[in-house]
C-alpha cells in the first residue's frame, strides 16, 4: 500500500465521529473524495487500519492520532 504524505487537504481538523471505526470511515471516505485512494481500496484500507490498530494503538494523545 503507498502512503499518503500530511498535507493541509489531507487533515481532517473536525471530525463528526466520536468512536475509532467512524474515525477510520470518515478518513478514507476524506481520502476517496480527494481522489487520493481509489473506492474499490476504501474496505480493503479500512481492514488494514482496524487490524494495525488491534497491534498498537495510534492514539497520541489529546484527541490526537496518526493512523
């Protein structure tokens, strides 16, 4: 899977969900919008992001995390 570089359109500042698969969802949905990942990988990427988080939390802190 590539990676997608921290850009200003990448960054979400004010998310409407509260629970992480929301979070996931918002995100790669964010993404597909932006035409930065194709629909067809939006489930894939959303099983790998759940499965990764399962491993090791990416929580910072303060409502801050970088999955």
């Amino acid at each position: 899977m590539d990676t997608v570089d921290i850009r200003p359109r990448t960054v979400i500042g004010d998310l409407k969900s509260t629970d992480r698969s929301g979070v996931f969802r918002e995100l790669v949905s964010h993404l597909v919008d932006m035409k930065l990942l194709p629909q067809d990988q939006q489930d894939p990427v959303l099983t790998a992001l759940e499965l990764r988080e399962q491993k090791l939390t990416t929580a910072i802190g303060n409502s801050l995390a970088l999955p």
